[in-house]
C-alpha cells in the first residue's frame, strides 16, 4: 500500500468510523478547505482494487445509473467516473462529489460534508459483496436521492447571488410563490393569472410558467398520486388549456401542446406539497419538441416547466428549473401549516 493510499484510508476511517456516522452537521468549519469543483450531477467513484475487483465497481455503477425520466433520447441522471485509489490525489480530491467502497460486514451508508474541500459531499459505502450491493438495490437509490438534493441546494445558493430581485417579486405578489429567478431569465408574457419567463442560450431554451386559475379539485389531486389515468388527463387538460394559448412557436399556427401517447412519470413527494409530472411537449405545426415537468398543488398555482435542449444533454438543465422551485415547496409546506 502506498503512502498517498494509507493517508486516505486513515481520513476516510478517522471521519467515518469514529463518531461520524449519518449525515454530519454541514455547518461546520471548512474556511481553510480549497473550493470544491466538478459539473453538477457528476460523481467521482474512488476503487480500491485490494478489496473489491472490477466487477462490484460496475454492478454498483448499474444500480445507481437511473434515468432522468421521459426523454427525447434515454439519459442516465448521474455522470459517474472511476478513478483507482493510488490514483485519488491533487484535484480529484477537490470535487464535490465523491463515493468509497469499503469491505464489511454490515451494510452501510454514510455521508459527510467538506472533507478534501468546501462545499463538498462524500458517500462511504460499505458493503460485503457484490450479491449483498444487489439485494441493497433499493435503498442505494438513497445515495441518488441524495446527490440531487445536494446539487439542488447547491444550484439554490448559487441562483440566490445572480438573483433578479424585480422578478421575483413580481413572482411572489402576483402567484405567492418564493422563486430566487436568476437575472438571465426575462419574462415572455404576464397579466393577472399568469407569468411566463425564458432563458435563451445558443443551444438551449427554458421556460418557466405559473398560472393561478388551473388548480386541481381535491378528488382530482389525490387519484393523480396514484396515476389514475382519469386525473392524468385532467392535469393534462389543464396544462395544454394554457400552454396552446400562449407558449406559441416560430412558425403560423404553431404551438406548444403536451405529447399524451407517450410514457408519463408522476412523482408525489411525502411531504404532501404537491405533485410532479414529466413527459414530453411538442410543438402543434412545426418539428420541436422537448421535456416538461409540471406541479400541481392541491391549492396553488400550476407551475410549468419545459426544456427545449436539441442534441444537448438535458440532466443538467432539467434539474437547474426543479432547483428554482425548492424554496416555493418549502414555503408552500410552511403556510399549509
């Protein structure tokens, strides 16, 4: 074993092993730490081949590359890369992800914050086998789960310091939503029910939309979390009453409707907060098309998103408009209070 091995075992068992179990207190002080970097969603596998062979690396790979749902073409969420441990030094120790596999006994998962640098998350896993990860297949979509609320918090912060603060309070009078809207979005249309804000580049378009007169009834809202196909409908109807008004394309009689004969994901946070679908939009009259998610709160606003990202990766650009609205669904979960 080399010096540069050993040094990063005894870091990692120094944290982890004594006391440090669980989610550790992200307050605590990293002053002097360098500044974590990497693209979000990104994730850095540490192998340490003395302990597991290739073949553990590649099934724990398999079962934490889920998908981003509904997609033009199939796209895995996270962006893995494996690195050997005599090869874990300099900037690699830097990004804001990382995950270690360490043999045991009991399974385990275990995070902690800014270790090599600020602003940073580290996964420990510890498992047995290869057989034990797979039967653990369930409870490593944890580790999933938290790298995006991680990165989602992350993109939080960052949208706070490039806030236009004249749209988000427009945002907050007009639908009573908190959305942190980065100076880079504009707004596309707006009167009394409805606000409609884009963010152009040369290779991608978001939009983000709110309309306050398109909540679902409550019998409505409680089958949607089951996927009753009747509601889905419903949320469907109330989307496209919308979007075929407003949201139009470039060319004549051209518009943006949702695409119904295709595979829909509803996601229903136990919060209660409100509901999640993503599937695909289209635009009626002309070739365009991309992802949409849209929220429904029992009582609230609708909120539509949609990308358009032809030929880009979309992982990235989905999870920038989910991370507006986070502080929206927390303060939603407040006043339900």
């Amino acid at each position: 074993m080399t010096k540069t091995q050993l040094y990063i075992i005894i870091i990692i068992v120094a944290l982890f092993g004594l006391g440090w179990l669980g989610l550790s207190d992200p307050g605590s002080d990293s002053s002097n730490l360098p500044q974590s970097i990497g693209d979000p969603l990104e994730l850095v596998v540490v192998k340490n081949t003395n302990d597991f062979d290739a073949e553990i690396y590649s099934t724990l790979k398999t079962l934490i590359g889920v998908d981003i749902g509904p997609s033009p073409q199939p796209e895995k969420l996270l962006s893995i890369m494996q690195v050997d441990l005599e090869k874990f030094k300099g900037v690699l120790q830097r990004h804001q992800n990382l995950l270690f596999v360490e043999k045991s006994d009991t399974f385990s998962i275990q995070f902690k914050y800014d270790v090599f640098a600020e602003n940073q998350l580290i996964i420990l896993l510890q498992v047995s086998s290869g057989e034990d990860l797979i039967a653990r297949d369930k409870e490593l979509l944890g580790v999933v789960k938290k790298i995006k609320e991680t990165e989602m918090a992350r993109l939080s912060q960052k949208f706070k310091k490039h806030e236009s603060q004249v749209l988000s309070n427009q945002i907050d009078v007009r639908h009573g939503l908190l959305i942190n809207v980065p100076k880079d979005f504009f707004i596309a249309y707006k009167d009394s029910n409805i606000t409609w804000l884009r963010r152009e580049t040369s290779k991608i378009s978001q939009g983000l939309l709110i309309a306050n007169s398109h909540s679902l009834h409550h019998s409505d809202f409680l089958k949607l979390k089951y996927s009753d196909t009747m509601a889905v409908d419903v949320a469907f109807d109330a989307v496209d009453s919308i979007i075929t008004e407003h949201i139009l394309g470039p060319l004549p009689n051209s518009y943006m409707m949702l695409e119904r004969s295709l595979p829909t994901h509803i996601n229903a946070p136990e919060s209660g907060s409100h509901i999640k679908i993503q599937s695909l939009w289209r635009m009626e009259n002309d070739f365009m098309g991309g992802v949409f998610q849209a929220y429904f709160f029992e009582r609230g606003p609708l909120v539509y998103t949609y990308l358009y990202a032809p030929g880009e990766k979309k992982a990235i650009p989905l999870l920038q408009l989910e991370s507006l609205l986070q502080n929206s669904f927390k303060n939603y979960i407040v006043q339900k209070k």
